[in-house]
C-alpha cells in the first residue's frame, strides 16, 4: 500500500494540503463549517512532504496535488470538485 492509499484511509475524511495555500484554506473551512472533524495532512510541514506530494501528483488526475479530498478512503476530488458537490447538496450525502 503506498503512501497516499494509507494516509487516506486512516479517518473518515482527509484532506491533503499546503498551509501557505488559500484553496486548502478555503476546503478546510467549508469543512470545519459543516461540522466535519477531519484529518488533515499539512504536506509543507512533514519532513516526508515532497515524497507525499509527487505520490499525490502520480496518483490523481490533475497535476495539482493539493487540496485533495478523500472521504472513505477514496479521491473525492481538488476544490473545484468538492465546492461542487457541496452547491448541489451532494457532498452531505457522501459525509
């Protein structure tokens, strides 16, 4: 099992991120504002990051590593998703 796979499936809802980025910033709040207790993984301040962050990239469809959103183990999907999903009411659906 790699990295990532393990990582994301340790808790219900994980969210990789950067802390010096406004979207992850911005994917981490909507969360917190829905009340979510998630797991997140701040790749800039692991001593691992750079190794988490090309797993990420090699693992996901876009070439943005982060935020990605895993909810159950499995790739929810970067910002533009999530944000998506929540406007449609789905993302309550998944939680």
């Amino acid at each position: 099992m790699d990295i990532v796979t393990s990582l994301a499936s340790q808790r219900a809802v994980v969210i990789f991120s950067k802390s010096s980025c406004y979207m992850c910033y911005t994917v981490k709040r909507l969360f917190a504002d829905l009340g979510v207790n998630v797991s997140v993984h701040e790749l800039d301040q692991y001593p691992n990051g750079k190794e988490i962050e090309r797993a990420l990239i090699n693992l996901l469809p876009k070439s943005s590593s982060v935020p990605a959103v895993f909810i159950g183990g499995k790739f929810i999907g970067h910002i533009d998703k999530v944000m998506s999903l929540h406007l449609s009411g789905d993302l309550m659906i998944l939680l």
